[in-house]
C-alpha cells in the first residue's frame, strides 16, 4: 500500500530559502568584498573621470586627503590606550624587524638581479624596480589593514610613522649609488612638518582624549574602520586620477610594461611569504606577526610621487620610474585587503 503525502507550500518555501542562502554564500566566496570592489571601483572612475577634485576646484581631494588621514590617526590615537603604546615601544625585536625588510632586505633582493641587467637594454627597468625596493613604507594604509586584521596597531602606527623619516635619508642614499647625479632638493623641513601635522599631533591628541572618550571610540570602531576604508579608497582614485592624467602609463611601451608588472608582483610575493616564515621562526605572537607581514611588505607611493620628482627632475623618462611604484601600490592594496578581511573572519570564527 502506497501513502502519498504532500508537502507543504511553507515547508517548500523554507527548502528553497536555505538552498538560495547557501547557493549566495557559496557565490561570496569567490567574489570580492565591498572593498575591493571599491578600490577596483575606484580605479576604474579614475580612468573613465579623471580630474575629480583636482586643484582649483571647488572641493579638492588633496585637502580633503590630508584632513581625512589626520582624522584617521586622531580616532586612532583615541582607541590606544596609553599604558599599551609604553609598553610596545619596548617590543624592539618587531620594529628593527620591520625597518630591515622595508631598507635592507627589499633593496638586496633587487640588488641580486642586477648582474644580470648591466649594460643592458633592460637595466633602466631593473633601476625603476630598485626605487620601487628602496622607498619607505606606507603610512596611513598600513595601519588601516592592520586594524582591519586587528593586529598590533601600536606597534603599526610607530613603524609606518618613523619609515617615512628613515626613508628621507636612505632612499636617496641608494639611489645615489647607482645615479651619476643625485640630486639634493629634499625638502626636509617640509616633510617632517607634515609627519607632525597630519599624523604625530593627531595620535597624541587622540591618546590624551582617550581617557574619556577612549571607550565610546572603541565601542564604535566598526563606524571609525568604514571612514578608514573611505579614506584610503579616496586616496586610491586621486593617486591614479593623477597618474592618468600626466599620462604614466602611456610613456612606456606594453611589454615594459608586463616585465615590469611581472617583476613588481614576484617581488611582493618574494617578501610577503618570506616574511610570513621569518615570523613563525623568530615565535611573534599573532598580532605582531600581522603588522611586520603588512608593514614590511608595503611600500609608499606617496613618497615614491615626492622622491620621483627631484631625484628624476627634467629626464624624459622620469615617469617610468612611476610605474612599478603604481603598479605595486594597486597589488599590495588588494591583495592584503584580501588577507586582512580573511585574519580577521579567522579570528572571529
């Protein structure tokens, strides 16, 4: 005897519901996050409009960039707990760590190729890779992705801060050695008013503040991290808006441009994963363990802009140098975008 049941339309609609949830969750494992949908977003509005917000206009990015990223380090600066950023300046294994990778280890590995390059047809693309290799960290980015993995943001904030400094000195000190004229129009002064004004000043004030608003700015952290991301994706559009516009990536020729790409990207690996064992080695804890991986393995395309311009002033191929700077800068944003929103899924699994 056959029974024959029928299932119910509710029972039906509540099948079909969960197979469409796990089919969406299944589909957002292979797409991106809002981020970098984002910063490809931005790119891409850069190429199609660029301009926006440009000098002169009624609005620019370039003053709104410098009032984001000084209240960016004053939220910060909010969130740090005083006692915390005593006791890290202490951890001196993290940052001599940190500071070789970004002026040792960066511009050796380069160096390594370089017999192989001299005299050369390709030897004035190895030297816009060892700029590349020779420039500071990042600042501003670099402590965004360490937040967003929630690694050791002291510690972050200190070795983004004092890589600038340093690299005011040693990059031009190695690109002296392979340039027959070095130039020594740095604006010394200038530049460390700035590191005072958009980031040093902020953080001490947030730090002083933070006895009273301290937990009220952790509580809301989640709001601090979307007005981070909306600053480093405004950032991302003037920088290559800027680029498109003076016409960077149309001064080389496209398989230039793909030996370039292919060197830069094999360099980043090279030091990320690198990085990623000398961590495990020298026993850092997590948090640590993230910010030298994303600290170490950056590079500024904000000091690359400056350095570019006097050490290279008047050569008609000054631009190339730009290129791996820009090209670096676009991988390292969304690859370790992508490693931090993972570290810190992982975290809270």
């Amino acid at each position: 005897m056959l029974v024959f049941t029928e299932i119910s339309p509710s029972l039906q609609d509540d099948k079909f519901s969960a197979m469409a949830k796990i089919n969406v969750h299944a589909l957002k494992r292979f797409l991106p996050d809002g981020f970098i949908s984002g910063i490809i977003g931005m790119i891409l509005l850069a190429y199609l409009v660029p301009g926006i917000g440009k000098e002169g206009s009624l609005v620019e990015l370039k003053t709104l960039i410098r009032y984001g990223i000084s209240l960016l380090f004053f939220f910060y600066g909010l969130r740090l707990s005083p006692e915390k950023l005593k006791n890290d300046l202490s951890n001196w294994r993290l940052h001599l760590l940190i500071q070789s990778i970004t002026f040792l280890v960066f511009p050796l590995v380069v160096l390594a190729f370089r017999p192989l390059l001299a005299g050369t047809e390709n030897e004035l693309l190895w030297l816009a890779v060892f700029f590349l290799a020779a420039l500071p960290s990042t600042v501003s980015s670099s402590v965004v992705m360490v937040s967003i993995a929630e690694g050791n943001i002291p510690s972050a904030i200190f070795n983004a801060s004092i890589s600038g400094v340093i690299g005011i000195l040693i990059t031009p000190l190695w690109m002296g050695i392979f340039m027959e004229k070095q130039q020594e129009a740095f604006a010394f002064a200038e530049v460390i008013q700035d590191l005072v004004a958009q980031i040093l000043i902020p953080v001490c004030l947030g730090l002083i503040l933070h006895r009273w608003w301290g937990q009220w700015a952790i509580r809301n952290k989640r709001y601090f991290s979307l007005f981070d991301k909306t600053v480093i994706l405004t950032i991302v559009y003037r920088s290559f808006s800027d680029s498109f516009l003076n016409g960077v990536f149309t001064s080389i020729q496209l398989h230039e441009l793909l030996i370039l790409g292919a060197s830069v990207i094999a360099l980043f690996f090279f030091i990320f994963e690198g990085t990623k064992l000398v961590t495990r080695l020298m026993h850092f804890n997590r948090e640590d363990r993230i910010t030298v991986l994303f600290a170490g393995s950056k590079k500024s395309l904000v000091h690359g802009s400056v350095m570019a311009a006097v050490l290279f002033a008047g050569s008609p191929l000054g631009s190339l140098f730009l290129v791996p700077v820009m090209i670096y800068h676009a991988f390292q944003l969304f690859f370790i975008s992508i490693v931090a929103r993972r570290y810190s899924k992982e975290l809270h699994a």
